[in-house]
C-alpha cells in the first residue's frame, strides 16, 4: 500500500491542528487551523502562542488554554472559548491539546481547534426558545389562577345559589307538573356549571410537594378496586393488566400521580363501551427515565384531536367538562415529565408518561 504523506492527512481533516515546541513557538498549522484563526502561514509559523494570542484583551480565555496546559499541566483539556479573529470576527471554539512525544520526551503541545460557532448558536436559540415556553406557560398557570379565582367569586357563588334554590322548588311541586321538567334542566346545567367552575379551582391548586420514593408497582397495583367497582358501575366488562417491574421507584407526590392516573383510567374506561375491553399498564426503565405507558381497547383517540385534547375544556363527550387531560398535563409537568397520546394501530388509545429517573 503507498504511504499517504500525513501532511496530506493533517489537511484533510476537518479541525484545525496548531503544533507548538517546547517554547510555545507555532511550528505547524494545518489550513483549517488557519481558517477557523483567520491567521495565515507568515503570521502563525514561528510566532510564539504568546506573542499571537496574549495582547488580544477579548482573547484572554483562549490563550489561556495553553497557559493552563503548561502551567497546570491539564492535558487532554476539552473546553469552549470564544475567540476574535485579527477581522474582529467572533468565533466560539472548541479547544483540546495533548503533548507531542518523541520517545518519552515531551516536545511540544498539538492544540485540536473545532469551530462550533453555529452550534453555540443553535444552542443559545434553543435555550431563549425553552426560558420564553417557560416563561409563557408560568404566565398561563398566573393568568389561570387568576380566572379561577374569578370563575369561583363570579360564577360559583350564583351558580350554588340557583342550584340549591331549584332544588327547593322541585320539592315543592309535584312530579306530574310539567314546570318540573323546566326546573330539571335548570338543575342539571347548574350542577355542570359547578362541576366546572370546581374543576378550575382544583387545576390551579395542583402543585407537586409531597415527593416520596414509592414503588410504581405498589401504587398502580393499589387502583384495581377503583378501577373495578367503576367498571361494576356502569355495567362494563374490563380487564385490568399490570406489568411493573417490583423494583422499579420514582420520586413523586403519590397522590397527585394517583390523581393523574385515574384521569387516564377514567377515560380508558370511558372508551370501552361494548363487549369485554382491556386496559393495560406497563412501566419499564428507559435509557431517559421511567416510562409508564397506559393502553386500552376503547374506541381509540381520534387523530384530529390529539393537538387539542390536553387543553382546558376540550370534549368530545356530552356530559363531560374536558378537564382531565388539562389536569394531569399539569401534574405531570410538576413532575419535570412530559406525556403523549396516541391512537394504537388496530384498536385502542395509549397514553405515555416519560419521568426523570
Ligand atoms: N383513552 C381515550 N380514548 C379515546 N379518547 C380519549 C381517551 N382519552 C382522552 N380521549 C379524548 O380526549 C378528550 C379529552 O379528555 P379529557 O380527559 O381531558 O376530558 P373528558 O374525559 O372529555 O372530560 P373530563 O375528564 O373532564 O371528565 C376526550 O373527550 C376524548 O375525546
Ligand atoms: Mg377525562
């Protein structure tokens, strides 16, 4: 095989390499070296690291990276800087430098330049774009504080007092009395309208504070005779599967989880409607956490719906408030964890809550 010059191969990659001698005299630079510096040839080769880099002010943390390697000795040192070329061009750089050995003598250090300007970039973008989702979704807890607090002083308040009041008539008038039917409906509109005024004052009151370590198996294990006697209730067959392994723990507020949990539940058993269905719940451990996915054989999530259903007061049922989701997104972000929904492929629905280890 013919031997490729390694001056060839040192051109070719794609980071910079900048050789210096024991002195700290440059005594090699490749051309991406020179690129990502804006330095050519004549002003690199023979110039010492500290007449090139020490009189730029702005540059201190990037001629510092030799300083360190010499005086801390802290080889192989991997660190970001930002450099300003001799153009006033600002660069973010990433830094590693090994010794150069000759036998077992050090004669030189090799600085390995990578420009990763794009990519703090990116980075930075990405951190602005998660602190203002933040910000905005603190802003929306504040502002549904707020509704709720006026929802209960507006709304609640007349609501109780027309529900109760109607429910004094009824008493008072006989059941074949036609108005009976009138003041029927007022009740139940009223008790609809109580049920979602309450349901905004719990979402606001949900915060995360009793964290344990608990074992998921226990806690999931522990929502069968709920699940049971809803299913007994409302006259449906249904199967509840659980797969937890026993070791598995989370650090979470149990009653929240749980709370969060028999919203999911609730709405599975909803989906099943005719014929024996099944709702399974499966935890494993993942290389990003826990996951605890939750499937059922109801009528299954309409795709449409899927961007909407984690919204306040989103429904496709007639008498229901379409809080559920919008409560355990919230818990589940108390949690630091996320949670999807999704459509199974031949029959069903499966939601997926991902939790930090
Ligand atoms: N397991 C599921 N199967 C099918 N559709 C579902 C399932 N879970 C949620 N959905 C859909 O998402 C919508 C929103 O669910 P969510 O729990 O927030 O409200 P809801 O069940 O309608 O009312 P509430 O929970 O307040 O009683 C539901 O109306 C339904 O259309
Ligand atoms: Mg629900």
């Amino acid at each position: 095989m013919n031997k490729i010059p390694s001056d060839n191969i040192l051109q070719s990659i794609r980071s910079g390499l900048v050789v210096l001698d024991h002195h700290g005299v440059v005594i090699y630079a490749n051309n991406p070296a020179m690129k990502i510096l804006g330095l050519d040839d004549e002003l690199l080769i023979g110039k010492s690291w500290g007449e090139l880099f020490f009189h730029m002010g702005e540059d201190s943390d990037f001629s510092q990276v030799i300083v360190d390697v010499i005086a801390k000795e802290r080889l192989n040192a991997h660190q970001e800087v930002s450099y300003f070329s001799p153009a006033h061009q600002h660069r973010q750089l990433s830094v590693t430098t090994s010794f150069l050995r000759e036998k077992k003598t050090v004669t030189g250090i090799i600085v390995q330049l990578d420009d990763i300007t794009e990519l703090s970039e990116l980075r930075c973008r990405e951190r602005l774009v998660n602190e203002e989702r933040q910000r905005l979704s603190l802003e929306m807890v504040d502002s549904m504080k707020k509704l709720s607090l006026s929802v209960a002083h507006v709304i609640l308040n007349p609501v109780a007092s027309i529900g109760g009041f109607v429910h004094l008539m009824m008493r008072r008038i006989d059941k074949e009395n036609p108005i009976r039917q009138y003041l029927e409906t007022i009740a139940e509109c009223a008790g609809r309208l109580e049920n979602v005024s309450k349901s905004f004052t719990e979402y606001t009151d949900i915060q995360a504070v009793n964290y344990e370590t608990i074992h998921l198996a226990a806690l999931i294990e522990g929502l069968r005779p709920k699940i049971e006697s809803i299913a007994n209730r409302l006259e449906k067959k249904i199967r509840y599967n659980v797969d937890v392994e026993d070791h598995i723990t989370a650090h979470i507020d149990p009653a929240l989880f749980t709370m969060a949990l028999d919203e999911i539940l609730m709405n599975s058993i909803e989906s099943i409607e005719d014929g024996p269905g099944e709702i399974d719940i499966i935890v494993y451990k993942a290389a990003c956490g826990i996951i605890v996915e939750i499937k059922d054989t109801g009528f299954g999530i309409d795709n449409r719906h899927i961007p909407y259903v984690f919204d306040p007061f989103f429904t496709t049922k007639t008498s229901n408030n379409g809080m559920g989701l919008f409560k355990v997104k919230k818990i589940i972000t108390e949690h630091l964890g996320s949670i999807t929904i999704e459509r199974r492929e031949v029959v069903g629905t499966k939601v997926i809550i991902r939790l930090q280890n």
